[in-house]
C-alpha cells in the first residue's frame, strides 16, 4: 500500500511549474481584450481565446494539484469532460447570439 | 517482486468516493448557473455589458491569482503528507487559508464598493445573477477553509500517515473544485 501511494507522489518542481502556469494563463485571459484591440481581432476569436485558456488551466488543476492524471481514467475524464463540455456550451450561446444579431 | 509491479501501476482516486460525488454534484449545479448566466446575458446583452463595466476587473484577477496561490500550497501540503511530513503540511494548509482570506477581504471590499453605488441583489438581472453566483460560490470557499483547518488539525497532530490520507485527499480536492470553479466564474463574469 505504501509503495502504492508513493508512486503517486508528483514532485513540488512540476507543482510549481503548474502554478506559474495557471498565473501566467489568469494575466493572459484578463488582459486578453486589450491584445486582441490592439490587433483589431473580431469577439468570437477573443471569447474562444478566453474559453480555451479556460479549459487549459481546468487541465492544470485536474492533472497536478486534484493528482487525477494518475487516477482511473473514469474519474479524469469525468472532470476533463466538465472543463472541455462547459467552455464549449458556453462559447456556443454566444456564438449563436452573434449569429441572430 | 512482479506482485509489487502491479501493485505500483495500479490507479488509485485520491480520496474518499463519497466526496467525488459530492464535487460532481457542487459542479453539475455550477454549470447550471454559468449556462444561465451565459443565456441571460445574450437576452440582456446591453444590460450586462453596462453591469460587467460597473465590476472591478481587477479584484476579479486578484481573487483568481488568490485561489490558484492557495491552491498551489494545498498541493505542496498534500505532497508533504505522501511523504508522512504532518507537521510540515499543516504549515503550508496554514499559508493556503492565509492566501485564501485575501480572496474573501476582497470580496467583501467589492460588495461593498456596489453597495456604496447603490448596486445590489434587485438592482436587475445581471446583478442578481452577479451576487447568486459569486455569493454561492463564497460559501463554497467558506466550507472549505472549515475543511481545511479540519485537515490541518489532524495533520498536526499525525492522525495521517504516509499510507492513510484519504480524508486529507478528500479535503484537498474539495479545495482544488473551489478554485476550479472560480476559474470558469471568473471569465464568465469580468472578462468575456
């Protein structure tokens, strides 16, 4: 059992390197809107922009810090489908609503 | 030995079962709230640019930098208990609650910078959904700092052991759901 857990044991560099990860995604996402007017790129492209970072820092927090890349694979897909499902639906109602206007 | 093989490969949940469902429970009912507010704000598209524009980006980014800190030092502690350091975990769950009451400082320093402008639950439907949201997802921060000083607690006083932490897992993931959530709210509700 114990050998068991240890082989779970991610190292503190990966889990640093995820934080700074997720950090330098959360500046991008926020500041996204001013990159994309500085290149005059249309709403749609800045809301995937977004909802993509959206799904790579849900990656970051299932794989490293919930330990779940080395779970069943029920469980990470479960909560990998929920970060992938979610900004896809999401992106979707605003899509459609640029569509009709 | 090749018994000892299989025994290392094997996949193994982190945690109790029980809390994995209670956080695809908390996320099923979070992801009917961002659906809804998607929906909503493309039926009110000018009413929720005007309300998004009163909010303070800013505190947004900071929150989510805080939760993702906070986040980061309860991985560190979790990784400190594989190695059966209890006391060592404890700290860092410390410095997680820490970094975490920084998240609700700020929080309650915006609701009040809206009450200051006369904005609240029934100034309109942005706003309802604004406070609904965020205010269910503080009472989730809420819980969770309560887990963790629970965890923090037991691991002080090395209830845990290197081969016996699923109830510090469980505590960890519930907290790591925390942050996962804010990260969808936080887009939804200041960036987008």
């Amino acid at each position: 059992m114990t050998n068991n857990v240890t082989n779970h044991i991610l190292s503190k560099k990966k889990i640093t390197y995820s934080w700074l990860w997720l950090i330098l995604l959360t500046v991008l996402s926020a500041y996204n809107e001013d990159i994309f007017a500085l290149f005059t790129l249309n709403k749609s492209l800045f809301i995937g922009c977004v909802l993509f970072i959206v799904f790579l820092k849900g990656q970051q927090i299932i794989d490293v810090f919930m330990e779940l890349s080395q779970a069943p694979k029920l469980w990470r897909n479960l909560l990998l489908g929920y970060v992938t499902l979610l900004p896809i639906i999401i992106g979707l109602i605003y899509l459609l609503s640029f569509e009709f206007k | 030995m090749p018994e000892l093989e299989v025994l290392t490969k094997e996949k193994r949940l982190p945690g109790d079962l029980a809390m994995w469902f209670f956080i695809l429970a908390e996320l099923t009912v979070f992801a009917i709230l961002f659906i809804g507010f998607s929906v909503a704000e493309q039926l009110n598209s000018d009413m929720f640019t005007e309300g998004k524009a009163k909010l303070h980006q800013i505190s947004g980014l900071i929150n989510t930098i805080t939760l993702i800190t906070s986040s980061f030092f309860v991985a560190l502690a979790l990784n400190s208990m594989h190695q059966g350091k209890g006391g060592q975990a404890a700290k860092l769950l410390v410095i997680a609650k820490l970094v975490a009451l920084i998240y609700i400082a700020v929080k309650i320093w915006e609701y009040n910078s809206l009450f200051d402008q006369h904005i609240d639950i029934e100034t309109n439907t942005f706003f309802t959904l604004y406070f609904m949201i965020t205010f269910f997802h503080l009472m989730h921060v809420l819980l969770g700092m309560v887990i963790l000083i629970f965890i923090a607690v037991k691991a002080a006083k090395n209830d845990y052991n290197a081969s016996n932490i699923s109830g510090f897992e469980a505590g960890a993931s519930y907290w790591h759901m925390v942050d996962m959530l804010w990260i969808i709210l936080f887009p939804l509700v200041y960036v987008i």
